[in-house]
C-alpha cells in the first residue's frame, strides 16, 4: 500500500522571514523559544529572526552543536520551561531545526529520547502533544524544514532518527536571503547533501510518483546551481534554486533514503566531527555503482533518469561525475582525508546495518556490500 502525504505551509522568497510573527499567530504560538546555533547568531541571522517578532516574549537557545545531542535537546527544554514557552522557531540549517524537533518531543512526552526512536519502535508513541514548530532554514541541505524527520545522538552515543508526521514543522519559512554569503565549504556540503536526497528517494523502490517528479526536479536544480552558488554566495538566482533543491529533497525523502545515509548515519555517530552532508557527498559514487545492479533501478532505467536531469549522456557516468564535482567545490577527496580510519569500518557497519535508511535502499546490503562501499569511499 502507497502512503503519500504532502502537509505543511511553505512560505518560499526572498524576505519571507518577515512573515514570521504573523505564522506565530497562525499556529498559536505566543512564548516561543528560538532554537539556534553560535554561527547562525554571529551571522546576524538570529537577530533579523528577533526583528520580525515585535512585542512577542521571546526566548532563544542558541547553543545547538554541529551534531545535536540529547543533551542539548534537555538544555533546550529547561529555556522552554521556565520561560513558560508555547512553541518553538527553530532557525538554521538541519542540526537546529532537527535539536528543535527533539525539543518539541521532550518537552511534550514522558522519559528519554530514546523512548520515541524510530527503529526502538518509537515513532507511534509520538503523539499531538508535540509543541508546535515553526522552522527557517539558513543552508540549503536537509530540508528539514519540511520533513517528518529528526536526527539526533542520543546518550549512549548512537545517531538515531525520529519520524512521526507530528513533527512536520507547522510553517517553513524558506529565505534565500538568509543563505546570501553563506561560506563555500558549508554551501558546497550542505548542497551535497540535498543533491543526495534527491538522487537516493528517486532510487528507492517504493511507489510514490510525486515524490520521483519532485525528486528530479529538485535534483536539476541542485546540480545546476550548486557550483555558482558556491563559487559566488550573492548569487540569488543560484541560492533560490538551491533552497528549492534542499525542500524539494525533503518533501520527496518521505518515499525512503538508502545506504548513503546509513552509512552517513552511523559514521556520523561514531565521529560526530564529521559533516553529514560532506559524507553523503563522499557515498554517493560508491552506493551508486552499488545500486545499479537492483532490480527496480535497472526495470525502471533509473540511473539513465537521474543522468538525464544532471545533464549526462547516461547513468554510468553518474559516479565519476559526483567526484568530479567533489573535486570542484573544493569538498575531501574521500573518508581518509577526513580522518576515517579502515578499523572503524567494523562499528560503522554494525550502525548502519541498524539504520532506518539501510531497509529502504532498492539493494539490501550485507556487511561484506557496506565494507566495500566503504573501501571505495577511501
């Protein structure tokens, strides 16, 4: 059976963030806390979000890491209590929005996160009670902002999903302006990361045609634009299109996602330094080659679709021509430039065996599949 389900409000253009009192009423928020990190308030970004609350209470947490931890989530819900907070905006890229959606759950629900992970079965024990969430996405990366997922390390240091449609964020305030400088570095692995979204839900096997229209779109979008947005971040026809390539990923990323998640998932949580969308770049050549040997994607001439929205001549060029664009945005040149070391392998499969993406990929990969991925990755 096909479940497709397209939910929340988007508020998508440049200076959209103006609007952001005005969804605060619609939802019913008036004591919202503001979930953000150090970067995005050095930025000046935090304050244009204060700017657009004129005579709400406001207060703010600003201290969300690069790889939000249960921890944090618990420093967030003790701002949200005693300020008496009644929903929650969380502004920057996915690790903001994604501690937010944590908060949103444990200031809510009973016990510790883990409770309510998605492969502990915890998605159906998340329940209406969540606090509403507005969010304002600053990079063009996880779409999160649209998304029903959260990532998050929980305490016994494993790198978890949290998946309930409750956790949608009521309103997505999508401003390219916010991402106008954005630095090259995190630019290119943000945008690798929705560029990844795209290529790995349209590689899925479930049945969900909107999500394959969305997912190519977004995908032409997002490899067109990601080298000019890169090279020049005052480029606002390449931010526009980036954005819309990161909530077009996200939207489509309800049908599944694959191996290169899992493995970004698990590496993730064994080195939590490491940025996911810098590895999902590293994974994609790798876990393509993998899945063109499935079944569906071989039936439904997927790769020749996906080449076909990037502009190649046909789906085995897709590998060589993610790591020449690797190359060109200036990201690693694999996992040993970043540090992996071949003795984690035997804990990074053992996660993203685990993982909730590891079930979704059109090929089930077995320990001995992930090591070789992982060997290739290198």
């Amino acid at each position: 059976m096909a479940f497709i389900y397209y939910v929340t409000q988007v508020q998508f253009d440049f200076g959209a963030i103006q609007l952001l009192k005005q969804e605060c009423g619609r939802v019913g928020i008036s004591r919202p806390l503001i979930v953000t990190d150090p970067g995005v308030k050095a930025a000046g970004i935090l304050q244009k979000a204060l700017d657009a609350l004129p005579g709400l209470p406001v207060a703010v947490f600003d201290q969300t890491p690069s790889n939000p931890t249960e921890a944090a989530v618990r420093a967030a819900v003790e701002v949200y209590q005693a300020n008496a907070c009644d929903g929650l905006i969380a502004v920057g890229g996915g690790s903001a929005i994604d501690c937010a959606k944590g908060v949103a759950i444990a200031a809510t629900h009973e016990g510790p996160l883990t409770t309510y992970a998605t492969i502990e079965g915890g998605s159906a024990k998340i329940t209406e009670r969540v606090a509403p969430l507005i969010a304002v996405p600053t990079t063009s990366g996880t779409g999160s902002e649209v998304a029903r997922g959260a990532i998050l390390i929980v305490d016994d240091h494993r790198k978890l999903g949290f998946h309930s449609w409750h956790l949608v964020p009521r309103t997505a305030i999508c401003d390219p302006e916010l991402t106008l400088g954005l630095p090259p570095k995190l630019t290119a692995a943000t945008g690798m990361d929705a560029i990844a979204h795209c290529m790995e839900t349209f590689m899925a096997p479930a049945f969900n045609p909107p999500a394959d229209g969305i997912a190519l779109d977004g995908l032409h979008r997002g490899w067109a634009h990601i080298e000019r947005a890169t090279k020049d971040g005052s480029d606002r026809e390449a931010r526009l299109n980036l954005m819309s390539a990161s909530m077009q990923g996200a939207m489509a990323f309800q049908k599944g996602l694959g191996c290169v998640h899992s493995l970004s998932h698990s590496l993730g949580g064994v080195d939590p330094r490491l940025h996911h969308g810098t590895l999902n770049a590293m994974f994609l050549p790798a876990v393509v080659r993998f899945n063109a040997g499935a079944d569906s994607v071989q039936r439904e001439q997927r790769l020749d679709r996906i080449a076909q929205a990037m502009g190649l001549a046909s789906g085995s060029d897709i590998p060589d021509a993610i790591r020449d664009m690797n190359a060109r945005l200036g990201l690693p040149t694999g996992l040993a430039a970043m540090g992996v070391r071949p003795e984690q392998f035997g804990q990074i499969i053992q996660g993203a065996l685990a993982d909730h993406c590891h079930k979704t990929n059109p090929r089930l990969a077995s320990a001995q599949e992930y090591e070789a991925m992982l060997a290739a990755s290198m």
